[in-house]
C-alpha cells in the first residue's frame, strides 16, 4: 500500500533554482526613462532617481522616483519641493517595516510627506506655489501623489490607458469645488465691473484656478497640498507612464500623446510627445514631459511595436479590484495579466487620509506627530479625529497624533479656523 508522502512528488534541485531566478526576474523589472522640455517661464523642475536603495527589514530594495514640478508666480516653491518632498515622504515611515509593509504605507507616507513639505516653505516667506506629481516604483507596484494639473498617464502592454493622478483645476472638478465652499471659500471667475466675468473658474481669496498645490501661502489655506494617491500593480508584461506639465496635457489628448510616439525607447519618447505638443499649439506655457518604461529584463527598451493600441473607450477604464474569493493559494500568488488597483484615495481630509486602520495598525508613533515627525510630550499631541464629525466611529484619544501647529494647519484646511494669511490674485 502506497502511502500519502510516497505518492507526492518531489521537485528537482535544479528546476528549483531556476523557478528562484526567473521569479527574481519578475521582482525587479527593467526601468529606463527620458525627459524633455521647451521653458517659458522656467518654473518647471523634474525629479529623476532611478535607483534608490531602503534597507528594510526582511532585506534591501531597490526603488525609482519621479517627480515634476510645475511652479506659478516664481520656481521657489518648486525648487524647494524638488529638494525636500522625497526626504520628507520616507521619513514618514517607520523604518522597521518589511517590503509588502513598505509599500502599505507609502499612500500614507506620502500624505503626510506633502504636508510637511508645504508647511515648511511657508516658513521662509515666500509666495510662490508649484503643482507636484511625484511617482515612487518599486517592482511591478506604481504608487503616484498629486497635487494641480499636471498628469500621470500609464498604457499597459495589455493597451488599456489609466490616469493614475487627478486634476485639481476649478473648471473641471465639481468636487473639489464643494469641498471650498462649504468650508468658506468662494469660487468664481474674475469680475472685471459691471458684472462681466472672465477667464477660469477661481479659488477666493487668491484667485487661484487650483485647488491643491504645494506653496501658495498668500491665497489663504483653501487651496491644499493634500495629494491625490493612487497605487497600481502592473502585470509582469509592464507598461509605460507618461508624466507632463499641463503645457502637453493642454495640447495633446493621452491618446495623441502615446500614439506619437510608439515603438520609440522612453529616451526618444519624451521629446516626440514636447514636440508633438508645440506643434499642435505652440509655446505658450513650460512644457515637460518624462516617460518611463517599467519592463520584463528579458525584453528590449522599446516594447511598444508589439503593443495593443488602447481601444477607444478605455481612457476611462476601471481597474480590477484583487479579488478575495480566492478558492486556491496558488491563485492568491498568481501575477495579473492587467493592471490591478491597490489603493486610492483623494479626500483632502487629514483625519480621513492618516486613519490607520488601513493599512497598517503601527504606522504611527504615539509620541511623534503624523505630519512634521517632531516629538510630541506627553499631553501636548492632539488626535488627528479630534472634532471628527462621525465619533461613532473613531475616537479622540485614537491616534495618529499632530502636534499644535499641524492641527492649526488641518482646521485652516477644513474651514474650522479662519486664515490670517494675506489674499492677493494670482494665477496659474
């Protein structure tokens, strides 16, 4: 009689090392980038790190970072996001997590990384303010914060277009709109007398057509630099994102843009779509572009001659959600053949946005604040849910905590504390 263990069958040595290679394979994709640009004002800044090292702990990974920074009213704001934001993301995570950990808590990270950066520059006085969109890849997981209007657009080899950040404009997004008003701000367009109104839908006081930057410290605190945060897993056939300043967007639709420049490596890419959108309407504002391909290590730089066009209609597809009914392990390990939405989430609301029930419990310290990572004493923090409209469901004395400053800094947002700040026009 045979038993149990006699009828399972063994696997070779050697085809387990050679599953461990090729699953290396899969864990660290090829990732090549390009940028271009055409300045008119100058207030543009990228951000380009293709290979940064965190040791965590279960080992040492290997990450990239893009960022684009679309200043207004001077490139100080930008400058100073370029120089800090990173720095203040990833010292909003605790340095003890594992990698799935790690990537948990960037959506979180993130958030309280642009609101230390905003907070920051408004202590050096000046009155500038810059649109961000910062994009953190590690493996086949994409995770991209944005504040303004410049934009985030991923094709995947599957053909399928994504928007993996928001438009934070006053003309186009109904709900940032209510958000201002019901917390006290007005939104209108320029009165020129005599009851004529001109130009695009603003933000009052200051007259910015945005919603969300990071700077703008002379327009009141309506205007937020809480980031719109989504995450992403890419199939292991990767894609391409495409990251530009809204002197491309303003031009070229996502699809004229990746269409012009198919079959070119991410080097070649950047300067097709720039050129592509001073043909269509000429240089009328700073106009960047970064393109970046996330690869299998097996496949060349310029995948795209193979690739799918995106059938109209899916520049507003949805993303798949991970499904929990997994009626097998070996399912809840299989790579996705599309692109598979993580998280996202773009409440301007901090007690919302640093909760920690999702996605990890231990993200925040008791004793540090959530925001500006300065020690707290004893007695001195004050829950983020402090004032929360639904106590039913969250508790005061139930972290994250903020120190005195960042709590000011949320009621101001959230229209609970009137802003002393001067309000002067401008624009963007």
């Amino acid at each position: 009689m045979s038993t149990r263990n006699e009828q399972h069958q063994t696997v070779p040595l050697s085809v387990l090392l050679k599953r461990e290679l090729m699953n290396e394979k899969i864990e660290k994709p090829e990732i090549c980038h390009g940028q271009a640009g055409q300045s008119k004002k100058g207030e543009d800044l990228t951000l380009l790190k293709a290979e940064c090292q965190r040791m965590v702990s279960d080992g040492v990974y290997t990450y990239s970072v893009y960022g684009l920074f679309d200043g207004h009213n001077g490139s100080a704001a930008a400058i100073y996001s370029k120089e800090n934001l990173l720095n203040n993301v990833l010292s909003a995570i605790p340095p003890d997590l594992n990698g799935d950990e790690w990537l948990a808590a960037l959506p979180r990270a993130l958030v309280a990384g642009f609101v230390k950066t905003d907070k920051d520059f408004a202590q050096n006085g000046q009155k500038s303010g810059t649109t961000v969109t910062f994009v953190i890849i590690e493996g086949w997981v994409v995770t991209v914060a944005s504040v303004g209007d410049s934009r985030c657009v991923l094709e995947s080899s599957e053909g399928g277009i994504y928007y993996l950040s928001a438009d934070h404009r006053l003309e186009t997004n109904e709900e940032e709109r209510v958000r201002i008003t019901s917390s006290g701000g007005e939104v209108g367009r320029l009165n020129t007398g005599g009851g004529a109104e001109v130009g695009p839908l603003r933000c009052w006081p200051g007259g910015l057509c945005l919603s969300r930057s990071i700077g703008d410290m002379d327009i009141g605190e309506f205007v937020v630099p809480v980031p719109h945060v989504k995450q992403v897993k890419l199939s292991t056939a990767g894609g391409r994102l495409v990251i530009c300043s809204d002197g491309v967007w303003d031009s070229l639709p996502a699809e004229v843009a990746l269409d012009c420049c198919r079959g070119m490596s991410a080097e070649a890419a950047a300067p097709q779509i720039v050129k592509e959108a001073l043909q269509a309407k000429g240089l009328r504002d700073d106009t960047t572009c970064i393109v970046v391909d996330i690869l299998p290590q097996e496949k060349p730089p310029a995948p795209a001659a193979q690739q799918k066009k995106p059938v109209k209609g899916m520049l507003k597809a949805m993303f798949r959600k991970k499904s929990s009914e997994s009626s097998s392990t070996d399912k809840e390990y299989m790579e996705p053949d599309v692109v598979v939405e993580l998280y996202e989430e773009g409440s301007a609301m901090l007690s919302e946005r640093l909760e920690t029930k999702y996605p990890l419990c231990n993200m925040f310290k008791l004793f540090i604040c959530a925001v500006c990572q300065v020690e707290i004493k004893p007695g001195e923090g004050i829950s983020v849910h402090e004032g929360a409209s639904n106590p039913q469901n969250t508790r005061p004395w139930d972290g994250p905590f903020l120190c005195f400053s960042c709590q000011e800094k949320k009621e101001a947002m959230e229209g609970k504390r009137s802003s002393d700040r001067l309000s002067s026009g401008s624009d963007e």
